[in-house]
C-alpha cells in the first residue's frame, strides 16, 4: 500500500530536549516536505526537499533541521525545543513537487 | 494579502444540498490543489487541477487558469461530507515547487 508514514503520532517532552520526528514513503518519491499547522495560521512549509542530499528552507525554518540521506526517509530535527514549537506536523510526498500531495497521518507535538 | 484566498471560511448546510467552495490565487501556478481535513487531523488528497474540470463521485472541481479562479463542489452532501476543505496551488520558485495554501473552509452538513 502506497503510503507516508510518520512516528511518534503524539509527543509530549520538555524544553531544550531533543527530538525527532521520522517520516518515510514507499512511493519512490523525489520530494518530501515538512508542514506545521497551527490554529488560524493554517499550513506553512518547514522545509523540504527535491531529491537525497537536496534540502531547502520553507517559510517557518527556525528552531528545525532536516536531512535527507535515502530517498524514502525525511527526519525533522529540534535540537532544542520550545513551547512555540508545539504544533501538529505532517510530512508530505510527491513525484515531481507540482503532483499529487501524500500527507502522513501527523504528529502532534506539545512542549511544556 | 495571501496568495491564496478561499471562500467563505465557514459553511453550514443541511443534508443534499449543493456545496460550492471557492478559491482564488494571485502567483503563477503549476497545479492546484483540494484537499480534505476531517477531525482528527488527516490530509487527503481530493484533486490535482492544472486545467478544466475533474469529477470525482459526486465531487467536482473546477479550474479557470485566466482567471485565477478554482471550484470545489459537493452534490447531494452528506453529514460524512463534514471537514476542512484545504484550497493550495503549488508555485514554481527558482527550480523547485512550493506548495502555498488556503485558510481552509469548515465545512458542516447536518442531517
């Protein structure tokens, strides 16, 4: 089944504690993308990425990192968090970027 | 002024009616994009638009290139039509693609 997993599903941790939330497709896409969403705010783009060892910023890049070492796996990185990083995460795949959006299932993430 | 705007940000309706959802963008495109949210938080992929008009069961969408301009309609809505319908269009940026979206519109229909 053609599919954009993501893990934890829910996280509650403390400032400055680093995490990370995994995401992997098995759809053999070149794109990968990190979106936060927040009440009133929407969806905004993190970061993302075209292709292995290909990443850029989104609109909301700070306090995040990402890497993209194999095609199928796009980690979101926060080396140290904070309480306004607390939001729900989704990853989400595609062939060329312009195509069919596959959304993970999100993570929602509190930091106290 | 956001890029991508929709209409109206919130619709009540009761079971069978007609649901029309609109959306409309200033920036230069390479597709358009409905998406659907229920409670509880899932993304689902409902249409990729890059010209014309895509049925899908009784969802239609709808999409004017010249004028900037894109339609999501329900027939015969049902209470399970209930969610976020999410308008976004990706833009070609420097040789990539970003995806820009909408406010989203709730969406109730009551039996």
């Amino acid at each position: 089944e053609a599919q954009v997993t993501q893990n934890p599903r829910y996280l509650i941790t403390v400032t400055g504690k680093k995490l990370t939330v995994t995401c992997s497709q098995n759809m053999n896409h070149e794109y990968m993308s990190w979106y936060r969403q927040d009440p009133g705010l929407g969806l905004r783009q993190i970061y993302y990425s075209m292709n292995v060892e290909v990443t850029d910023k989104g609109d909301v890049p700070e306090g995040y990192k990402v890497s993209r070492k194999e095609k199928r796996n796009f980690p979101l990185i926060l080396e140290s968090p904070s309480p306004n990083q607390t939001s729900l995460y989704f990853c989400a795949s595609s062939l060329f970027g312009w195509d069919t959006q596959y959304f993970g299932p999100g993570t929602r993430l509190t930091v106290l | 002024k956001n890029e991508v705007e929709q209409s109206p940000q919130n619709l009540t309706a009761q079971e069978g009616e007609f649901i029309t959802i609109n959306c409309s963008y200033s920036v230069g495109i390479s597709a358009l994009h409905w998406l659907q949210q229920h409670p509880g938080g899932g993304i689902v992929s409902l249409f990729m638009l890059s010209s014309g008009k895509k049925k899908h069961g009784r969802l239609i969408a709808t999409i004017n290139i010249q004028e900037k301009h894109s339609s999501l309609h329900i027939t015969a809505s049902h209470p399970r039509d209930s969610a976020v319908y999410i308008c976004a269009v990706s833009r070609p940026i420097q040789g990539a693609q970003k995806l820009v979206f909408g406010q989203g519109t709730r969406l109730t229909i009551n039996p």
